[in-house]
C-alpha cells in the first residue's frame, strides 16, 4: 500500500540543524506533493511547507522561511526537510504527509501520512 | 493569513451521542476545507476533504457541511475510537499554504 517511512528520532543542540527524510513508496513519486507539517508537545498541528517531488519547487510557510529547506531525490524516492538554527520551541513531531489529489489537478487535502519523526532540542 | 477558529475547543460527550464541531474562517474561504482527527501516537487522519467530502476509508457517521466562513463536521453517533482531537484546515492559494485551525478535543463525558 502507499506509504511514507521516516527517520528515526533526533535530539539535537540549541543552534544546530536537523534533517528528516521521508520515504515514499508503492505509488508514482512524481506525480503527488509532499507537505510537511509538526506538532510542538501540547500545540497543534502546524504546515511548514510543500515539494514538489518531480521538479523540486518549493514553497514554505512564512514562519519557516530562511530557516527550512526541503529537498528530493527522485533515485531514492525520498524528501528531505532540514530545519537550520534550532531552538528549544522547535522541539516537535515532524511529518511528511502526501496530497490527496494528482499534482495535475492542483494540491489539496493531505491522505497519507508518515508516522512521525520526534526531534528534541535542548542543551 | 486566514485564521482558523475552532469552536469549542473541548466538547464532552458520551458514545452514542452526537458531536457537532465548528470551525470557522476569519475571511471569506473557497471550500478546500478538510478535517482530520489525530490520536496520541498516531499520524494525522483525513476524514473529509472539499467541506463534505469523505476520504477513503472514513465511516458514514463523519459527516463534513458548510461553506465560506463557517464549516461544520458531524459525528452522527459517537464510537469508542472517536475520542480525539479533531483539526481543520483550509488551503489559501496566492501564495499556496495551508492552515490549521488549533483543534477540537472530543472526550468521554
């Protein structure tokens, strides 16, 4: 079935940066975005940005801009979100989620789901 | 930046009964408004997309209504496996991004 794996658990130091990888399979890579959205403990869910997996374009959230990148390798099947300069309040679950509909008719809901990576930030 | 208002943000309800959530758009939305219920240790699930359409998979008892400003989803008879928390969330198109509303929790009365 249409999955989407990602990496394990980071912790990490105030000012360093993270990478996430999202790993989908058992669909046509190229023809759906990837958004990725977090979690902070006691918050709720909040979208960082979306990649288009075939040409790589991005677009992200205002919050983020600057400080997010994401990126694709189409060899592997696989995004990646690095989130740069991290602080004590980007401590959250991080998803990888796909858009429901074909990128041909435009992006909309969110169908599918990484399990979710947790990345802790503290010193 | 549409802001997404849910109402209430926790309701109290007993299985069997009706749970009726609100979300609501501080300026006027086109209707890709989705909502997705999330549990402790799980991923985000989609349960209606385009204001009342049902995802793959989703139980007729989920029930999604309304247009811009104000969005409602209907859980006609609650199950055990209902209790969560319910999110909306609405996509502005210049530029592209998404919003979430900051979620309802359904719990046992």
């Amino acid at each position: 079935q249409v999955q989407l794996v990602q990496s394990g658990t980071e912790v990490k130091k105030p000012g360093a940066s993270v990478r996430v990888s999202c790993k989908a399979s058992e669909y046509t890579f190229n023809n759906y975005y990837i958004h990725w959205v977090r979690q902070a403990p006691g918050q709720g869910l909040e979208w960082m940005g979306i990649i288009d997996p075939s040409g790589g374009g991005t677009s992200y959230a205002q919050k983020f801009q600057g400080r997010v990148t994401m990126t694709r390798d189409t060899s592997t099947t696989t995004v990646y979100m690095e989130l740069s300069s991290l602080r004590s309040d980007d401590t959250a679950v991080y998803y990888c989620a796909r858009d429901r509909r074909a990128k041909v008719q435009g992006p909309d809901a969110f169908d599918v789901w990484g399990h979710g990576t947790v990345v802790t930030v503290s010193s | 930046e549409v802001v997404l208002t849910q109402s209430p943000a926790t309701l109290s309800l007993s299985p069997g009964d009706r749970a009726t959530l609100s979300c609501r758009a501080s300026q006027s939305v086109s209707t890709y408004l989705a909502w997705y219920q999330l549990k402790p240790g799980q991923a985000p699930r989609l349960l209606i997309y385009d204001a009342s359409n049902r995802a793959t998979g989703i139980p007729a008892r989920f029930s999604g209504s309304g247009s811009g400003p104000d969005f409602t989803l209907t859980i006609s008879s609650l199950e055990p496996e209902d209790f969560a928390v319910y999110y909306c969330q609405q996509r502005s198109n210049r530029p592209p991004t998404w919003t979430f509303g900051q979620g309802t929790k359904v719990e046992i009365k």
